[in-house]
C-alpha cells in the first residue's frame, strides 16, 4: 500500500511534460535520504542540481566525497564529488 501510495504521489508531482521541478526532485531526495536509500537520493539529488539546485549539488558533493564508508551503496568518486561542489559553488552555495 506504501508504495502505491508513493508512486501516486510521485507521479503527481510531475509536470505536464513528465519531468519534475528541481525542488521535486530535491524532496523526493531528502525523503530517500531520510529512509537511508541513498544511491536514489543521489540520483535525484543529480537531477535537481542540473536544474539548478545549488544545495542538491553541494549534498551530492559529500556523498561522492565519503562514497560507502558514510552512504552505503554509494562509490567514492573524487571526481564527481569536485563537480557537485562546483556546481553548488556557481550556484551559491558555499560550500565546504
């Protein structure tokens, strides 16, 4: 039931041309996140932050940067954490 329930919400929050907003996929991210499924909080973290979505990008930035060792299921990847902090960085997010 949960899960018919999540995918009714999820596919409600779809625009007219099947693609969520960046603060969609931002809140679809924080509630995997939340629930420890965090190879899906990075793929819709990824999402909001090419659309724009400086936070997304500085939060995908220290999941690469820690990989498995914080986020199980995650690959530490140096190269891809720098871009999500450059992403954030462009967008205005600080960063670390």
């Amino acid at each position: 039931m949960r899960r018919a329930i999540a995918a009714v919400l999820a596919a409600a929050s779809l625009g007219a041309d099947g693609s969520a907003s960046a603060g969609e996929e931002m809140a679809q991210a924080m509630l995997a996140y939340e629930r420890g499924q965090y190879v899906y909080a990075a793929n819709r973290l990824r999402a909001a932050a090419h659309k724009g979505d400086a936070h997304a990008a500085e939060m995908l930035g220290f999941m690469y940067s820690f990989g498995a060792e914080m986020y199980p299921g995650m690959v530490r990847d140096l190269h891809a954490a720098t871009h999500g902090f450059d992403l954030a960085a462009r967008g205005g997010q600080p960063g670390p």
